[in-house]
C-alpha cells in the first residue's frame, strides 16, 4: 500500500467520489487504471498516462490517505492519533480494496462530552469500529460484478 504525499493526489481522489460513509468518516475512491493493459510492443519506457489523475500515480498500486482536518479534531494529538488508527486498520483491508487512489476524511467531531481525553481508550476504540465499518462497507460494494 502506497501512501498518497501531495495535495494533487489528495484532490484527484476526492474528486473520484465517495464510496463509503459512516457518521464520523468518508472513504473516496479515485479507480486507476493498469498501464500493462496498453499494447507492449510499440510502448516507450515512459508511457504517458490516460487522464491527468493517473499521471499523479506512478505504481498501479492501492494509495490511501487521511485528511482530519482541525475542524473537526482541534488538538494535534487527537488529529495523529485517528491517522494512525486509519492507517492501521486500513492495511488489514488492503488485500480486499481495488487498485485505487483512496481518501479517508473525517466529516465530523467526536463529542468531547463523551470522549474527554484527546488519546483515550474509549476514543480509540470508536474510532477503530467506525473505521472498520467504513472499509468493509466499501470492500463489499466493491465485490459486485
């Protein structure tokens, strides 16, 4: 899994629209295609991409990102920590997720009422869940034919 650096690539995949959805998350999928599908024989060592998003991508490879903006999570380490956890739960969907261009965005806060420290467990544990039904949701529409 390849991890998504600059702002283009985070704004040609949020671009290629939302797949998944859960109350504290999105997941927006940007479908690259495979420069090995293009004919060989009359191919130069750097093949031109199809469309200018591709050409942000090097690898045909899976890319995920993570955008929590500090709307939505004011403290730093609150911000880090729910990057972490969406880094971590992604690679144990990677084998299930398509060759694309990936962005995990926070679209809301966790209520400081209930999760007063910015690292605690409990924080943690709902970010996990929430973050595992948002990347099976979008493993299982992905299956369809």
């Amino acid at each position: 899994m390849q991890r998504l650096k600059t702002r283009p690539q985070f704004q040609a995949a949020l671009a290629g629209g939302t797949v998944s959805r859960t109350s504290h998350f999105a997941l927006h999928r940007l479908n690259l295609t495979n420069p090995t599908d293009k004919p060989s024989a009359t191919a130069e060592p750097c093949v031109p991409a199809s469309s200018p998003e591709q050409a942000l991508f090097g690898l045909f490879d899976v890319w995920l990102g993570a955008m929590v903006p500090k709307r939505w999570a004011r403290r730093a380490v609150t911000r880090n920590a729910i990057k972490r956890q969406i880094y971590n739960v992604s690679e144990r969907f990677c084998d299930r997720l398509p060759m694309a261009a990936h962005v995990v965005r926070l679209r809301a806060t966790f209520d400081r009422q209930q999760f007063i420290s910015a690292t605690s467990e409990p924080l943690k544990l709902a970010v996990r869940q929430e973050l595992e039904q948002l990347f099976e949701r979008a493993s299982r529409s992905e299956v369809r034919p």
